[in-house]
C-alpha cells in the first residue's frame, strides 16, 4: 500500500482510534490506581492523589488563566467542577468492593438518563428498556441472585448521579474554550476531594513512592485521555461520538481481567451488553446538532 492510501486510511480511522486509545488509558490508569494505590491510601487517598495531580497537569498544559471568566461563567464552572469531583471519588469508592467493569456500567446509567430525558421520544422506551435490564442483571435486589456488594453498587449508582450532572453544569460552561472548562473544573474538583484524602491518609499521601506511582496514574488516566477525546471530537459529530465511547464498559472489564484477574460472569458480561447496547442505540437516534456543536470531552 502505498504512502497516500495509508495516510488516507489512518486519517479515515483516527477518530476511533483516539477514542479507543482514551479508553484504553482510563483503564489502564485506573486499574493501576486500584493496584497499586488502594492499599497505601485507599479509595480516598486515592482519589486525591490522581485528580490533584489532574489537575495540576491540565492546568500547566491550558494555562486557563490566559482566558477572562466572568462571574456567571465562574459559578457554572464550579458546579462542573463539583460534580466531576464527586464523581471520582464515588467512583473510586466504588472500586473498594466492585469489579471495575461492572462500576463503570453501572455508572453509565447517569449520561444515559441524562441523554433520554433531554429526548423523551417513543425509540428512547428502547434504551430505557434494556438499560434496565442491563442493570436489573447487576444490582443486588434479592430476586436476580446478584452477589455485588450494595455498598459498592450505592457508590457507583452515586457516581451515575454525579456524572449526569457533571454533563447538565458542563453545558453551562459549554460555551468555554473546552481547556479552559476542563482545567478550571478539574481544579474544583481537586479542592473538592484532596481534603477528603487528606483526612483519610494523612501523611502517607507525602510517600514519594505514592506522589510518583499517582504522577504516572494522572496522567495515564486523566492527560491522555483528554487529549485524544478533543482531537477525536474534531473529527466527530456528538452522536458518533457517544457511540464510540459506549465501549468503555467493556474496555474497562477486559483491562481489569488482564490487570487486576478480575473476571465476570456470563451474566455480568450480558449486562454490560445491555447497558452499552442502550447507551450506543441512544447515541445514534439522538436528534443531530448543528455542525459546530460536539460533546464535552470527559474530564476524568
């Protein structure tokens, strides 16, 4: 194959590629969070070191004091940040006692309400449908024999909710330059969970083995991920890219089996079946924006 054809190819599939590789690099930085992190600094400490150092980074690379922010935009913006803060950390505890696969479907379930109720159309009944069963698979309600722990499901159902708000304020700041909102928030957010694990881990939080391992885990799970969701968004409309990163779920659970030996059930498997189905048939029957318009990248 000769040099155009390839570069045309690979041009053609970058968008996939950059969603993929984005989803890849959460999970793999998170899995090495739960690995190596958990038992140093726990689920708290844990989170603190890898949205701090989040932020930090994102602040150096975007440097958002370059931009004005007004009052309106201010509040909005620390709403956003609240909410992705929240998020991480009920996520993070979540991970305590889930397989990260499973926590990460069960979190979807906040985008995809978000998405159907701001739709309310008759084909949404669909997705609806088989995001409940999806999760009807997995949460312990005592008639489908789950075995998850309720207090991880409650976690990750907590970061479901976070994460749905997280997207109604960040349309808010929408209008942002996608760094500037996406340093800022990711800033509140930090000051948001690092006294969180500040009071859980104290002083181990200053370990140079904890500071380095969680440098590494921001920026596998946070920089990089960024930065290849905003330059897949360039090249994407929003429904294609909802559709692309419905894999997430999946991606998350054969990284987690392959790192953490966490293996799920066939049934486990079917549900996040399910939960991706619902959340991909969402992304493509979404009314189409206009030209410009794209999704917020996920922050963390």
């Amino acid at each position: 194959m000769s040099a155009s054809p390839l570069r045309s190819l690979l041009h053609r599939f970058f968008p996939f590629l950059a969603v993929l590789g984005s989803v890849t690099a959460l999970g793999i930085g998170t899995s090495w969070a739960k690995h190596l992190l958990f038992p140093v600094v726990g689920a708290q400490g844990t989170t603190a070191v890898r949205v701090g150092f989040s932020a930090l980074l994102v602040l150096l690379l975007w440097r958002p004091w370059r931009w004005h922010l007004s009052r309106a935009d201010a509040r909005a913006v620390m709403l956003y940040g609240a909410a992705l803060g929240g998020m991480n950390l009920m996520f993070y505890m979540s991970l305590r006692t889930l397989p990260f696969g499973l926590a990460v479907a069960i979190e979807f379930a906040g985008p995809l309400a978000v998405a159907i109720w701001s739709s309310r159309r008759a084909v949404d009944f669909v997705w609806v449908a088989l995001a409940i069963a999806g999760l009807g698979m997995l949460l312990p309600l005592g008639l489908n024999g789950s075995t998850l722990d309720p207090v991880g499901v409650f976690y990750a159902l907590g970061a479901a909710v976070f994460w749905g708000l997280y997207i109604v304020f960040g349309k808010r700041a929408g209008h942002l330059h996608a760094g500037h909102s996406v340093s800022l928030g990711l800033l509140v957010a930090a000051l948001v969970v690092v006294p969180v694990g500040v009071v859980h881990a104290g002083a181990a939080l200053l370990s140079p083995a904890v500071l380095l391992i969680g440098v590494a885990v921001a920026a596998v799970s946070s920089a990089i991920p960024i930065s290849l969701e905003m330059m897949a968004l360039k090249r994407l409309p929003k429904e294609a890219f909802g559709i692309m990163i419905s894999m997430e779920p999946a991606v998350a659970a054969l990284v987690a089996m392959a790192l953490l030996g966490e293996h799920l059930s066939v049934v486990q498997w079917l549900a996040i079946g399910c939960i991706m189905a619902a959340s991909m048939g969402s992304a493509m029957t979404a009314a189409r924006p206009a030209a410009a318009d794209r999704a917020a990248p996920q922050a963390a």
